[in-house]
C-alpha cells in the first residue's frame, strides 16, 4: 500500500531516503505548527531552517508523534540547540 503523493515526494529526495520518514516528520511539522509550537521559529511565514535540521535528526519511533510526548520534547530541545537559544 502507497502512501497518497509519495510518488510526488521521492524525486526531491537524495537516491535511498526513506519517503515515508520524510512525510512523517512532514506531518509532527504541520501538527506543531498548526498548534503554534514553532512561532519562535517562524521568519516572514516559513519555518526556520533550524527547525528542518532538528527534525532530520529527532529520533521517531512507531510513528510516534504526539505533542505531548517525549519525542517533541526532544524535538524541542533539538530546535533549540540548532537554532543557538535556549532561553526561548
């Protein structure tokens, strides 16, 4: 079974990335954004590229993504780190 637009997504990625990583962090983005996690991070209506980074390396496990768990805590201190401010 294939996802819907996956065959949309694969030509923009380097030979051998895992599409259905890719749209999973996609998808945790859209949700904390949605939520208005990420406003710290937003420059002019786009995500900054601190927060791209920080979701290339979250670890996920089981599609696990709920904003309450431990893995956007994670993601949050990553975010942090790659963008050089604790303090926000």
């Amino acid at each position: 079974m294939k996802a819907v637009g996956v065959e949309l997504l694969a030509p923009y990625l380097s030979p051998g990335a895992d599409v259905f990583a890719v749209g999973l962090r996609c998808g945790f983005l859209q949700m904390i954004t949605k939520f208005g996690v990420l406003g710290p991070w937003m420059r002019e209506g786009a995500l900054d590229d601190a927060v791209f980074r920080a979701a290339a390396e979250c670890p996920f496990k089981n599609g696990d993504i709920d904003p309450a768990d431990f893995v956007a805590q994670v993601f949050m201190a990553q975010v942090q780190a790659e963008a050089g401010n604790s303090d926000l």
